[in-house]
C-alpha cells in the first residue's frame, strides 16, 4: 500500500480522469515522482468499478482502493447490507474479509466484528477505508482464517465464509471444490460459532448444497434488477430437518417470497382458457433460482400457462409479486405480425422455438418503451401476447 496515493494532489489526480483511458494514463509521462502511473491507472480503475456497486466508497475522500479484481469479486453493498440482516447475536469473524464491505455492514449491527485477509496488502487497505468510514468496531487480522478461529479464546455468535472457487472448467462446481473446503471444516466452524453463513455463486445448485452441507436453516437467493447476485446458506447448530427458502428480489423495494423447501415441489395449476384473463406475470430469477415454480402459481392464485413456460396469468394485478407483470392487450397471430409495417415492442421470449434478435428483424420490430411482443408457448401451442408493462422487476 502506496500511502502517498492518498496525497491531496494525487486523489484530485484520479477524480479528475475517472472517464480517461486507464491505459494511456498507465504510459504517459507521470508527473507524480512518489507515485508510479501504473498505480494511478490502477485507483482510477478500480474506483470506476465501485461507482454503482460502492457508492459509499466511491463518495468518501480518502479511500485506497485494491487491484481492480478485488472490486469485481467483493459483494456489492446491497447485497452486503442484506446478509448483515442475517447475523444473530453481537459478534461476527469474517474469514475471508476481502475488501471488507461485508465487515464494514457487518459493523453496523454488531459489537464485534474480526476481519481476517491472508493477503497483508488487501488487509491494510481494508484497515485503513474502514477508519475513514468510521466503522471503529472492526479488528484486522493478516492470517488464515481458519487458524484464526483456532485460536479464538471464546466462541463467537457467527462466523461468515465467501470461499474462493478453484480454478475449473465447466459451469457445474461443488462446495468442495472451493477454497477453504467447508464442507471438510463446517463441523469445525460449528464448534465455534452458533451460526455460521456462507456466500456462494448463484452458480451452485441448490439441490447439490443441500447434499454437500449440514445443519442447513436457511437458505436465501438474492437478486439486485433481475440479476441473481448471492446465495446465501444460513447453518445453525440446532437447524430443522427442513430448511426455509427465501428468493429476495432487490429493486427499488425489496420483496421477499418465502416458503419450506418441503413445499417446493407440488403440481401446478394451469390455465385452460385464456380468454379471461386480463395479466401477465413474470418472476423475478431469484424466484426461478429457487425452483419454486409450481408454488408461485398458488401463493399469489396465478395460473401458469405451460409445465416448461415460467409465466403465470391472472384476472388481477397484484404488485407484491417479485417479478415483471405485464397487462394483456390482445393474443395475435404471427401473419398478423408480418402485416403489420410499423411495429414497435419489446421482445421477449420464453420455450419459443426462435431467438429474440431473428424475431426482431423477421418482423421489422422497433424498440418500445412501454409495449411487449411475448413469444411464448401455452399447452402445446405458440403464442404471441402483446402487452403493456405494469410493473418492473
């Protein structure tokens, strides 16, 4: 850590090229002789990255920001301060403090907050941003976190995990394949902590967690804008036989379906008539991540129009729905569509034998603000439903 980084000259330096080509700056001539332009262009980097996903870091003076990869791989704040919510008691160790924004909103709820980062680097900048937030209750440690909870005289209320997967290919991956192995360890940790919650990939199958980990209470699915974001496993001591889901949509509002896993897999209620049915509704993909798909249709009294199409309709609206809801228009055909010259929607489309992009230059389509083509499938039969967008995710 560059400590003249956070010269006042320099820190104007970097507010001031923000949208510049971090490549150029990293060749040009430097007018800073304690600072080397490659270590400039590296702040603006990184600091471009935290805008949107670090809005307290990125409005803050004084903050020294890490390799841009830190950036990428640390939880955003929304999704940070939603797992504080999930913490019991009053202390917290985070073994793999990263960054640190988990601990610093880990902060804001408990005494007791330890901060362990094996990288002595990325623990001193943690250190020192924690300061200029003012987040006082956090102790830093540069050592495994493991060998940390070792060594702890006492037991704490929770101890947080975000393991590092492995380099591997494929998409499919298992807990194990991580870094540290918490599948090995959870006992361990167990012996430690009341609670301990562990972050993966929305990656993970939710089914293959299950069969990987012990004393599972919880389990919540987050997304930010329709984009799942973290799964968050919540493991207790004493946990029921029968976990509690819960898919956290993150909006403008957060929304929450919760429900036992026990319940996820019942039949569906399919509409036979389409006729009456005046809306649309599309869930949100921590919805569709939890597999609950049968079990939207009956909480919220919606019909699903086909076993494989994950969309549902109803004769009502009904905004506590997590997910899109559109108005229905009207059902047409494709021949009408390639009569029609000026056409202008968004499209979408769901178990449709084409690819929305072909849709859109078959039929000359122009983008829309409000207006929705949805290529879709009911029973055995394609349809098209021109609608009007009610509600956003």
């Amino acid at each position: 850590m560059n400590e003249n980084i956070l010269n006042e000259e320099i820190q104007k330096f970097i507010d001031n090229n923000l949208e510049k080509d971090v490549t150029e700056i990293a060749l040009a001539k430097n007018k800073f002789a304690e600072v080397s332009a490659q270590e400039i262009a590296g702040q603006i980097l990184s600091k471009r990255k935290a805008e949107k996903k670090l809005p307290t870091w990125f409005n803050a003076k004084g903050i020294y920001y890490p390799p841009s990869l830190s950036i990428e791989q640390t939880s955003s704040e929304l999704t940070a301060e939603y797992k504080a919510k999930l913490l019991i008691g009053t202390s917290v160790v985070d073994i793999t403090g990263g960054f640190g924004v988990d601990a610093y909103f880990f902060a804001q709820r408990m005494k007791i907050v330890k901060h362990c980062e094996i990288n002595p680097a990325l623990s001193k900048i943690a250190e020192h941003n924690a300061a200029v937030l003012g987040a006082n209750n956090i102790a830093f440690e540069s050592q495994d976190g493991l060998a940390l909870i070792a060594d702890l005289p006492n037991q704490v209320d929770n101890i947080y995990v975000d393991p590092a997967r492995r380099a591997k290919k494929g998409k499919v991956f298992l807990l194990k394949d991580c870094s540290p192995d918490i599948v090995e360890h959870l006992p361990f940790l167990l012996q430690k902590a009341t609670r301990v919650l562990i972050k993966t990939a929305p990656l993970l199958d939710i089914t293959a967690g299950l069969a990987e980990l012990s004393n599972v209470s919880e389990i919540h699915i987050v997304s930010v804008k329709n984009e799942c974001k973290e799964l968050l496993w919540v493991i207790d001591r004493n946990s029921e036989q029968d976990p509690t889901v819960f898919a956290v949509a993150i909006n403008e509002t957060e929304k929450v379906f919760k429900f036992k896993l026990s319940q996820r897999d019942i039949s569906a209620d399919f509409a036979d008539d389409l006729s009456h049915f005046n809306y649309l509704y599309e869930p949100d993909t921590a919805l569709l991540k939890s597999g609950a798909f049968n079990l939207i249709g009956r909480v919220y009294n919606l019909k699903k129009l086909q076993q494989q199409t994950q969309l549902f309709v109803s004769d009502i609206i009904n905004i506590s729905f997590p997910g899109r809801i559109f108005k229905i228009v009207k059902f047409i055909t494709a021949s009408e569509l390639k009569k029609n010259a000026n056409l202008n929607a968004n499209v979408i489309v769901r178990n449709y034998p084409a690819k929305a992009e072909d849709l859109v230059k078959k039929y000359r389509i122009k983008p829309s603000n409000t207006l929705f083509l949805i290529f879709t499938r009911w029973h055995n039969d394609n349809i098209i439903i021109q609608a009007e967008i009610k509600q956003h995710y």
